[in-house]
C-alpha cells in the first residue's frame, strides 16, 4: 500500500496547483483506503487529502460510502464486529490505524458530530462537561471555564446560560446540535468530523450551524458530510463527490476547491451530480 | 333531531360492524380471561382469609407476625422466625446474585465475541430451567460440605469469636447464609438475562456520543449503557428477589427448618414457604393448619409488598432518566 503514497500525493498536489491553491498543510490523509463490512467492499481506494483548518466537504449520493469514510477517520468502526479496514489514514503524518495505536487516543484527536443530535440524558452543563472527564483531572472553575468557552463557541452561551441545570432535552433540535457540536469541541479535539449535522435541523438552525462551522474552522480542522450541496458551497473549501461503483463500492470521482468543483467540475458524473440530474 | 337519528343510526352500524368482524366477540373473550385472573387473585386472598380465621382469633395478626414462638405441641404459634429467615436468606441472595449477574449480563451483551454469544447465552437461560429440588439436591450433597469446610467453620472459629454475625457452632451446616448461597445461584439466570436484554437495547447513538468523546469500552459501559439501562436492571433484581421469597424446595432442604431468629448466619433458620411445606401435610391440629395459612396471607403480602416497591423503584428510575 505504501509505495503507491508517492505517486497518489502528487496526483492531488497537481490537481491542487492547477487550482490555483498554494500547498497548504494537510491534517488528515486517506491513503488507498479501504473499508470492508464483512466481505462487502464499502468504500475503494479512497485517496484524499484534508487541510488543516479547513471545511472539508464529502458529497454524493445515498449509498456512496460518505459516512463510512468519516467514522473510518476516527476508528469509530472499531466497535462494530465485522470491519475491517486496509490503506491507511494519516493524522499528522502519523498512520491512525499503526498496530501500536491507541484508538480511544485517536477520538480524542478526533471529534465527532452525529445526524441526530444526541445528547445525554443530564444537564445542559453536564453534557458539555461528560468528555472533560476523559481528558484528565481538573478544578471546578477550571470545568466551569472550559464549559463556558465551548458554549460560547457553539453560539449557545446566550441561550442557555441561565438554565445550564435544566435538561439537555428541554433544548430545541438546533441547540441540541449545537449542545453536541459545543460537547465534542469541549475536549479541545483538533479535528471534528460532521455527518450531515444539520439534516435535522430547520433552514434557521441550519444556517446557525453553517455559521458556527466557519468560526470553528479558524480553530479545527473539519470535514462534514453533507446531502446539501448549497451548503457544501456555502461552507466548505474543498469539496469531494463520491459516487457508488458498478459494484457498489464507493469510489471519489472528483476532489478539488469548492468554487471550481461546482462552477467547473471536470467530471461529467460530477456535473451530473450537482446540476441535480442524479441522487 | 337529524342529529340524533344520524347518532343512532350510526351507532347500531357500528355495533354491526363489531360484530360482524368479530371485534365484539373478541373484546368480550379478551375481557373474560382479563376478570378471570382478578377473581382467581380474589378467591386465593378469600380462601385464606376465610381458613386463617381461627389463627387470627387466636393471635391477632400483629400478635402473629411479632410472636417469635412456634411450637405445635404447645399450640403456640408466631410468625416472625419464618418472616425474618424469608427476607434475610433472599437479601443474602440479592446481595450475592446481583453484582455477578450484571456483570454476566454485561458480557453478553457488550464484551462477547459473537461466536460465544449465543452459546453462553443458552446455558445462563438453562440455569433458570434447573428444578429447584435439584438445586436443593446439590445444595445438600456439593455446596454445604464445601462451605462447612472452606467458609462456615473456619470463620465461625477465627471471626466468630468476636462478631455475632458469624459465630458457631456450624454443626452439618445448614442455616441461613448456605440457604441464600443457593438461592443466588437460582436467582442469578433471572438477573442476568433481564440486564443483558436491557443493555442490548441501549441505543448506538448514545454509545458513538460517548465513544467519539474519547472514552473507553469501560467508560461507555460504566457511563452510557448502565445508566440507560439501570430501570431494567433494577426490574431484574426484584424479579429475582420475587422468586427468593417464595422459593420453598431449595431454601427447605438446605436451611435447617428451625423456626429460630439468632444473631448468626451459620446457624438453621427457616422460611415461611419452608414452613408451610413441611407441615402442612402432618398438622397437629386446627389451629396448627389455620396459622400455617395465615403464614400463607403472610407471605403472599410480603411479596406483594416487595413487588410494589419494586415497581415504585423502577417507576421513580425510568422517570428520572426519561424526563430529566
Ligand atoms: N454497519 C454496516 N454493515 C454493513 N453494511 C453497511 C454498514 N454501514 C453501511 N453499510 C453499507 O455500506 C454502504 C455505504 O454506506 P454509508 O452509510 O457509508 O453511505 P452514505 O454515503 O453515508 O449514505 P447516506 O447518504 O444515505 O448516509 C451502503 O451500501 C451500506 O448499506
Ligand atoms: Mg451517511
């Protein structure tokens, strides 16, 4: 698998070049990645860059392997018997998936927002504290702090504040989701993953969310799966569609800058995909 | 008036209807089998309400249930000897049964590998189909000499001589903490079966939440499942604790059917269902044979009782972790 890393890498630098980004660094790599649910290949030879600090988006239709990608990225398919994974994912150039990886140390590297918002059943302010307590020991001011910040950054500082003892599910759908997103970047991860965060969301809340993303990019890298594409446009940086192969596996068709994916896209299948002519 | 002629037309449609598609037919079956466990549960309390009479006479019931006396030659008669063996033996077994168990449950349900899943599974619920005479059997023949040996006398001789709860003389062995030994090993299947389909059902979503933050197989146990769980776990417990009380086979060939209250869990002790069973057929009187079925209205309240604070336990739980 490794000998093919060269020539993959440059494949992307020059498509990279071509489109007039300058190299930037990459905080995540996939590289000839692989993911089988028993014998049936989900995703093939997934190679693909994400820059650090960046929106990453993944689009394409049902079925094309979009959140098996994601959950590979952070070794959330390790809990479901009968995964398996070949390739390899960087995270900083260190592979994810090395024998002497701890992948719990991985998720905490690697945060993760879910469809559905899914908090627990406790407090507000418990909700966002939960992961702090797998990061180590820390003073009640300092938890206090840290819950704050992480509130403030998920834009529900305002709204809750009074009533951080209520129950997580007093909140609407959207400041669920932002409870989750504000839960999981409480840990300080440097890379949070999205699948479709806002699928559930209605077009206000959703666009609370797409705002929030942009701040948070400034401090985490992200890659978000989505079904929307104006949201892939409106967020994103980079955009990758993926499609289902003749035999259903999921393969990337194109990946390059947003803006050109959708005004330019190389790909018939692509163009195809985003004028809305399939999925 | 067009009202109520198009009321009452379309209720007599909608009683043929009923009955034409046999709705009726099956509510009333239904409703009669429904009333049919009400009135059995009614005739149970009735009949031994009525045979109890003379014990209740004699004694009273607080009289009854505090009098420590059981002597049948005497024609005297309490309660309370039989009512603490019940509920102390099926403590001891809650207590021994229950941290295992859910840990057993746990396993199967989470840390398994699949191909041992089902296996494993099976013989816990095998566990559970097990009589109990021969639980009884075992009880007499494997574990009381392994207990007089390994648990009773050696701490009946070193402990016992300080702490009351432990002292001698051990004799065979029979007596109250070998009684709840075995009937933790009976209740332990229930236990453990009722927390593996409580934690198996517990959502992916809250497990991922907890797994994505970084926490450990552990952690999400300990912190996701157990919790989500914990209604159902404690449903388990009692309906364990249910069986204890009233098993009588087991508890009667291990305890030592001394009708005694002491201080020491060595020592034979006896259950009310033991009680019953054993003297039933050989009365030595009215009165014997009366206050055996007052014990009976006994028992049947101490389960009833149980039963009830189970529920209102399981009730407060789930509204807890619901609502919150
Ligand atoms: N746990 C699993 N076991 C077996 N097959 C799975 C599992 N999860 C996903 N698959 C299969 O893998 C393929 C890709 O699924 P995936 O969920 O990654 O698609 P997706 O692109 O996220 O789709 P959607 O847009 O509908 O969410 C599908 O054919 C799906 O049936
Ligand atoms: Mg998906």
């Amino acid at each position: 698998m490794s000998e093919d890393i060269t020539g993959q890498s440059r494949r992307i630098d020059v498509a990279a070049a071509q489109s007039g980004i300058e190299a930037e660094s990459i905080k995540l790599r996939t590289r000839d990645l692989n993911v089988f649910y028993g014998s049936f290949r989900a995703i093939r030879d997934i190679t693909l860059d994400f820059p650090t600090m960046q929106i990453s988006a993944l689009i394409g239709s049902s079925g094309s392997g979009k959140s098996t990608l994601l959950r590979t990225l952070n070794r959330m398919h390790d809990a479901i018997p009968g995964t398996s994974v070949t390739g390899q994912v960087l995270l900083d150039d260190q592979p994810i998936y090395g024998e002497d990886v701890d992948p719990i140390m991985v998720r905490r590297r690697i945060g993760m927002v879910f469809q559905r918002p899914n908090p627990f059943e406790k407090s507000i302010f418990d909700n966002v504290a939960y992961g702090l307590r797998f990061v180590g020991k820390m003073s009640r001011t300092e938890k206090r702090d840290r819950v704050e910040q992480a509130l403030k950054q998920a834009g529900l500082w305002k709204e809750v504040q009074d009533r951080l003892d209520s129950s997580a599910f007093s909140l609407s759908g959207g400041q669920q989701q932002r409870l989750c997103i504000a839960r999981a970047i409480a840990v300080e991860p440097e890379v949070v993953l999205m699948d479709e965060p806002t699928s559930a969301l209605d077009p206000i809340a959703t666009q609370n969310v797409e705002e929030l993303m942009r701040e948070l990019s400034e401090k985490f890298t992200i890659i978000v799966v989505t079904h929307n594409m104006q949201q892939a446009a409106r967020v994103s940086h980079t955009t990758a569609y993926m499609t289902m192969d003749d035999d259903k596996s999921g393969v990337v068709v194109e990946v390059g800058p947003t803006g050109r994916i959708f005004t330019n896209p190389k790909d018939p299948r692509t163009e195809d995909y985003i004028t809305g002519r399939i999925g | 008036m067009a009202l109520t002629d198009a009321f009452s037309r379309s209720g007599g449609l909608r009683l043929r209807q009923r009955l034409q598609h046999g709705d009726l037919i099956f509510w009333l079956v239904a409703l009669f089998f429904a009333l049919l466990v009400v009135a059995l549960l009614a005739i149970i309390v009735a009949v031994t309400w009525d045979g109890s009479d003379e014990a209740r006479d004699t004694f009273g019931i607080i009289g009854f249930i505090t009098s420590t006396e059981w002597n049948p030659v005497a024609g005297e008669f309490g309660a309370a000897p039989a009512i603490y063996g019940t509920v102390v033996s099926s403590m001891i077994a809650l207590a021994l049964a229950a941290p295992p168990a859910i840990m057993i449950g746990v396993f199967l349900s989470d840390l398994c590998p699949d191909r041992l899943r089902a296996p494993l599974s099976l013989m816990v619920e095998l566990l559970a189909a097990i009589p109990s005479v021969v639980y009884g059997m075992w009880g007499v023949f494997v574990l009381i000499p392994f207990y007089r040996t390994f648990i009773a006398s050696p701490l009946s001789e070193t402990v016992g001589e300080y702490i009351p709860l432990f002292a001698g003389p051990v004799a065979v062995g029979r007596g109250l903490l070998v009684a709840g030994m075995i009937l933790a090993i009976m209740i332990l299947p229930t236990i453990a079966a009722v927390s593996r389909d409580v934690l198996t059902v517990v959502p992916t979503h809250q497990k991922e939440a907890m797994l994505a933050l970084g926490a450990t197989r552990w952690e999400v146990i300990r912190h996701a499942q157990l919790p989500y769980a914990r209604a159902g776990i404690v449903g388990g417990m009692m309906l364990g604790l249910g069986r204890a009380l009233g098993e009588t086979m087991a508890a009667l060939m291990v305890i030592g059917n001394m009708p005694r209250i002491e201080a020491s869990l060595f020592q034979p002790a006896t259950t009310a269902a033991a009680q019953i069973a054993s003297q039933l057929p050989t009365t030595e009187s009215d009165l014997h044979a009366s206050s055996l079925i007052l014990m009976a209205l006994v028992l049947f309240l101490i389960t009833l009782v149980a039963n009830s604070i189970a529920r209102l336990l399981v009730w407060n739980v789930s509204r807890q972790s619901g609502g919150r």
